[in-house]
C-alpha cells in the first residue's frame, strides 16, 4: 500500500513555481490576493496557510479582513477593488461566508480572469467543455497527486461522493475527460443514492468528499482500491493539544491495509488544494503577462 503523501507532491510543485518565480525576474511576481470575511477558525487557519504557501514560493499576498457582520455591498466593492487593481492576479473568498451574503452573487462578482479557485461560472462551464480554465483547488490538487504518483486512471470506474460545486462535480468532469489522469468511467454519489455501499465495493478508486468523518469503511472499500480522501472535519477531542482533531471521510485505520494507495488526514489532499491554487496563481499571471503578437 502507497501512501499518497501531499506534503511530498506539494513540496515538488511549490519547488517548480519557486524556479518559475525565479525565472520570471524580480519585479514580476504572480500575486493572490484572499479575502476572509469573520473569523472562523478553520477559515483563519486555511486562509493563514494559503498566504504563508505565497511567501514560500516568492509570490506575493494580500490579505484582506472584513468583520463577520460586513454589509454585501461591502464587499462586493472589496472584490471590485481587486478586480481593477492591475497589481492583482488571483483573489479568493474564503468560503463558506456569513448567512447574510448571497454566496453565488460574490462568485459571480469575481473576474473571471483572475478567479483562481474556479469557482465562477464561466470558470465552471469552460471546464465542462474541456476548454483551459481555473480548475478549482481541490481537484486540481488530486489530479496533481494522481499525476505525481503515477497512478493509472485510464479505464477505471471511479466513484466521486459528494456533488458540490467546490469538489465532487469538477472533480467527476475531471476524472471523465480525456487526460493523462482522467479517462475513468465516473459514478457520481450523493444523499439520494441508492446502494451507495455496492456501488463503491465496486470501485477501482474512490474520491470522498462529503465532509462526515469516518464515513467510508472497509465494507465500502474493494481489495487494492485507490482512496482518495477530501474529508477535513475539526472533531472535538479533549486530549489532543487544541482540543480537537482534523478527520477525514474515511475511517483510515480499517480501510488504508486493503487499498493500493490512499491519502492520509491531515497531510494528504489538503496541501494539495494549496498547490492547485497556487498553480493556478502563477497561470493567471502568466495570462495576464503574455505578450502577444498580431500576425
Ligand atoms: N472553502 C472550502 N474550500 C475552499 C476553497 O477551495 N476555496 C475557497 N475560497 N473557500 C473554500
């Protein structure tokens, strides 16, 4: 059995971009700028490593913090501030956001030229036509790690669980498309399917995105699988030193000893998403830069 170790994956590619960086000469420098509305603590945390990820490869960051009750319009004029700030490359909204904030009407404020978590619609829509687009982060990142392990995709049936516009749905176009990691036959899963269990028993890889810690045990689980698990819920536990743990969507102790490969919680998707993210950073940049030339 392989563990798919994202700290390994992600420590190659953040070193790619540092040489791209290095490369690209001292004034130009691909910059994201994250937007965190509140302080959630699992927001804080992400958000605080997403910047501290731009430092480590020589881009540049900008945070900007706006108090959990902000008005809308607020921020919208926070987000339009970025957009015509031509120093910027990549904003994010850390997500989810305040009750109060229509979530879709924020995504769709972005420019889609510098939405680097790919979550805006035409983002969305030029991936399903396997059109160059901003993959979101977290899918992005599995294919980086299918890729940096060299694990064989072509003509497997995966089962992606969970729909969400962040994971599962990108992620199920994804491993469909015609590419080196892709080319699977893709059941997708979700809280109205029926023999959820017999449907992954079948699977040759498995990707676990629902958010319940522990959901996917060995039953669900065939001999020499691949499992990837997307799970990072904060599951209270007095004993450990910040009074939770970080678990995935797969009860890893009885399912990890049958599979091929699997991803470890923490340590595995999760640097992923930043690699896919800064990824797409240093793609908005270089589409921004590009000179081009009539001919
Ligand atoms: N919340 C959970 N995942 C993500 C992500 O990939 N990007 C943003 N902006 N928010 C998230």
């Amino acid at each position: 059995m392989v563990i798919l170790d994202g700290k390994k994956a992600s420590q190659a590619i953040k070193n790619q971009l540092k040489q791209q960086v290095l490369s690209l000469g001292s004034d130009k420098k691909p910059h994201l700028a994250a937007i965190l509305v509140g302080n959630d603590g699992a927001s804080e945390t992400y958000v605080a490593s997403k910047v501290r990820s731009c430092e480590e490869v020589g881009f540049e960051s900008t945070l900007v913090r706006l108090d959990n009750d902000v008005s809308e319009s607020t921020l919208l004029q926070a987000i339009e501030t970025l957009n015509a700030d031509d120093s910027v490359d990549g904003i994010l909204v850390q997500l989810p956001l305040p009750k109060h904030i229509r979530e879709q009407r924020v995504i769709e404020s972005i420019d889609a030229e510098k939405d680097v978590d790919g979550f805006h619609p035409v983002n969305a829509g030029k991936l399903v036509q396997g059109l160059p687009s901003f993959i979101p982060a977290t899918p992005y990142g599995i294919m980086l790690m299918l890729a940096h392990f060299n694990i064989d995709t072509k003509g497997k049936h995966a089962v992606v669980i969970g729909r969400s516009n962040i994971v599962g749905r990108p992620m199920s176009i994804l491993l469909s498309s015609n590419h080196p990691q892709g080319n699977c036959t893709v059941t997708i899963c979700h809280s109205h399917t029926k023999n959820l269990e017999d449907i992954c028993a079948r699977a040759d890889i498995i990707v676990a995105a629902l958010g319940r810690p522990g959901f996917v045990t060995n039953n669900m689980v065939k001999d020499g699988a691949v499992v990837i698990d997307v799970g990072i819920t904060r599951v209270e536990d007095s004993a450990a030193p910040k009074g939770y743990r970080i678990k995935g969507d797969v009860a890893y102790e009885e399912v990890a000893p049958k599979t091929s490969a699997i991803t470890p919680v923490p340590g595995g998707v999760g640097l992923m998403t930043i690699a896919g993210l800064l990824k797409n950073t240093m793609q908005a940049h270089l589409n921004r830069t590009q000179i081009t030339v009539d001919r």
